[in-house]
C-alpha cells in the first residue's frame, strides 16, 4: 500500500464483491476509484509471463432494441503466468458512470481495477508480449497506479466532447484517456522491460480496428457508417462503462 498512498492515492479499506475481497483506493483529487483485488498468495512472486491488449466486442440488445442493438468493444490487458497456479488477472480502465459525474465537469471519471481475468469467446488479441524475466502481481498493480494517477477521467464520449472543448480541456490539464488508451500504456511500460519482445496485429491504438466477430469494420469508436450504432463499452446516462462495483454506488 505504501506506494500507493505515496502517489496520493487514499485507501477506502477493503470491499467484498463476487466473493472476493478488493483494496479500494480514492485518487487523490478527484472521487474517481482504483480497485485491486486481494490476491490470495505472495503478491512478490514473479509469475507472469505473458501480456495481452484484448479487445471485446458485441452488440448489446437492450439499447436501441426498436432497431438492431447498439454495437459496443472494450479494450483492457491481460496477464498470464508461467505455470497452470497462476492466476490471470486483467487491468480495466473504465468509466465510474456518468451520474456520478461532478458539478460543471464534462467527463466521468474513471473506474480502474486490477482483477481476475475474464476473456469471452467474442475476444481478440490485437498484440501481446512475453514477460522475460516474468513479473510479479505486486509489481502491475504498482505500475498500474503510477500510470493511473495521472488520468482521473473517462474522456470518451459519443459527441468527441474532448477534441471539440479543446479550451475547456487545456485550461484543466485533462489528459485524454479511455479503456484503449491505458491498456496499451501499462502495455508499453511491460513492454519496456528488458528482454521482452511486442508481437503486434496490423491495428494500433486508435486505428481501424476489425470486429471478425461481428463481420463489420468500425472506425476507432462511434461509426456512423453502420446500422448498428458504436460506442466504447456499454456506456449511458445511468450506467458504468462495463460496470463491476454498481453495488458499491447505491
């Protein structure tokens, strides 16, 4: 905890969601959250090997359901270990939810989490690397707080609030973050570490990007081009982008 609090970061104890307990922690000048679970085991032992940026994708029915759903894809990093006891574990930047938005700001804020992975059959690799020499749980969950510190905001939105109030975002020192954006800086910052090799897809952060599974192209985020609308997650007014703590925000 001691780097974490170092950083600014106050603890809000433990939680217990899903029959995990988590560490809950506040950033330091804004209400955004970052939540690590509380692994079971030696934190300090160097047990992953591998990182991947993955992205999900699908069609949720429930919005727009007079017509053909609303097309949404959610990129986070997953990490894997050197042997069948490891558990894999995934870094989400998410938003906390757009009612708990603050008086006069223009962005959510976000939600991070550290946290057992979950990969579906509609998820695709877009690169990965090998962690040489491996990784210890204690040591991404401490990089994923330094790089977290500095992005309180879930910056993207269907309108492009952040490229079009340019004043509004300069005159905040906002930087511009999303779940794409931040699974591919703790990707860099693995990456950077001696030894280790990216093998990456065609695609890049921001780029075109192929939904295979839903046999349609979509152009970074809200494309128009399509029927079916496109967003960054499951994300609205009520709701978190892929929520996982709702019942800590009743």
């Amino acid at each position: 905890h001691a780097g974490f609090t170092n950083r600014g970061y106050r603890f809000l104890g433990c939680q217990y969601f899903r029959r995990q307990e988590w560490f809950a922690y506040e950033f330091p000048d804004k209400p955004s959250k970052l939540y690590v679970l509380k692994l079971p085991g030696d934190w300090m032992s160097n047990v992953y090997s591998r990182a991947q940026v993955v992205q999900t994708c699908g069609v949720n029915f429930w919005e727009n359901s007079w017509d053909i759903g609303m097309e949404y894809w959610h990129n986070k990093l997953v990490c894997s270990g050197t042997g069948f006891w490891t558990v894999p574990i995934e870094v989400n930047f998410t938003s906390y939810g757009r009612r708990w938005r603050g008086e006069g700001e223009l962005f959510d804020y976000c939600m991070v989490e550290v946290r057992k992975a979950a990969v579906s059959d509609t998820s695709s690799v877009l690169h990965e690397t090998r962690l040489v020499p491996p990784v210890s749980f204690a040591t991404i969950a401490d990089l994923v707080s330094e790089i977290a510190v500095n992005y309180p905001y879930f910056t993207w939105d269907e309108e492009g609030t952040f490229h079009q109030m340019h004043d509004f975002v300069q005159s905040r020192g906002i930087k511009e973050c999303h779940c794409s954006i931040f699974s591919e800086k703790v990707m860099e910052r693995l990456s950077a570490q001696e030894g280790n090799s990216l093998s990456q897809s065609n695609e890049k952060s921001g780029a075109r990007l192929l939904l295979s599974k839903l046999g349609r192209p979509s152009n970074g985020h809200h494309n128009g081009k399509w029927k079916i609308w496109t967003r960054c997650c499951l994300h609205d007014d009520g709701a978190n982008c892929l929520p996982s703590f709702s019942w800590f925000k009743k």
